[in-house]
C-alpha cells in the first residue's frame, strides 16, 4: 500500500528509460557548449585573439573556415613566423569581406628598415606592401578547423539563441523524466 505524499524513487519502463537518454543528451551538449565557450572566453584572459580564416591564402596549414588563435603578448618576430597583422582597407582584399582588415601570413624576410615581407604559403607572390611592427598583431599559434564557419554565421544573436535553446531543452528533459517517474 502506497502512502499519501510519499513519491516513488524511481521510474520503469521505455518511456522513463527515453528520457533517461534524452536528458544525458541534454545534459553532455550543454557541457559541451559550456567547455567550449569557456575555452574561448578564457585564452582571451592569456593573451589570444581569434579570427575567421576568410581566403585559402595559407592553405594547407591553416584553411579556409578555421578559427585562427593569435597569440597577442608575443611579438618577437622571427623569419619564418606566421603573424597576424593589419592593413589598410585600400590594400585589402575585399572581394570576400568588406570588414577585411587583419591577414595572417608568413614573415619571409625581415628587411633592413625593421619592416617584414609577408606571403602567404598558397600565394605565388610575396604581399605587395611591407608591414611595419606597429601593424602586428601577435604570433599565429593554432587553429581549429572549420569553427570559422560556424561562428561567423551565428554570431551574437545566434549564440544568445543557441544559449536560449539549451536552458529550454534541460527544463524539458527535466520535466520529461519527472513525468515519467510516476
């Protein structure tokens, strides 16, 4: 005989078992994306910067789509570096991005004058301007392949939406489970 106020300690049944998995999904996607975003909000604490790879300019090392990670506290610049620097909107390239005002490439040679030849390891030619240290950003240190992509086309908007969405699915999941309990 069951008593009054008294709740079972556990469900039974395909129906609890389904929300069961449901909400380890749930619950493993929002650590995910909580991990993630705390990765990306933390090396800003150390001194990195990322920006969307726009151009096959260093193909195959960095691609098209990656989130590049610049380390902006190391500025000692060596032949042979890979920097992210900025230029002036008329020497962009804005075929693809009118925003277009940071390049990452390869330092080639350091010329006499202090200033650094650039290319990009795709390009054929070195870049047409010399870039002056006052122009550098910091030292490319890694990537991660095709987050790029996505960030670019969530943005801030997406990203509150996607935070929305997560705080909604766990109340879901949560609500099923207890459902199925009974």
């Amino acid at each position: 005989m069951a008593r009054i106020g008294v709740r079972k300690s556990g469900g039974s049944g395909p129906l609890y078992v389904a929300a069961k998995i449901l909400d380890c999904i749930v619950i493993t996607c929002t650590i995910l994306f909580v991990v993630g975003a705390g990765f990306l909000v933390g090396v800003k604490g150390f001194g990195y910067n990322e920006y969307v790879v726009l151009s096959g300019s260093m193909e195959p090392g960095i691609m098209t789509g990656a989130l590049a990670f610049v380390n902006t506290k190391d500025l000692n610049v060596q032949e042979g570096d890979v920097i992210a620097f900025t230029i002036d909107r008329e020497d962009a390239d804005l075929s693809y991005d009118t925003d277009a005002t940071t390049v990452t490439h390869r330092v080639i040679k350091i010329n006499t004058d202090g200033s650094y030849t650039t290319k990009g390891d795709n390009n054929e030619t070195e870049d047409a301007k010399h870039i002056q240290p006052s122009q550098v950003i910091g030292k490319y240190s890694f990537n991660i392949p095709e987050l790029g992509y996505l960030m670019s086309s969530m943005g801030k908007k997406g990203i509150l939406v996607i935070i929305c969405w997560i705080v909604a699915a766990n109340i879901a999941s949560s609500v099923f489970v207890q459902c199925t309990m009974r």
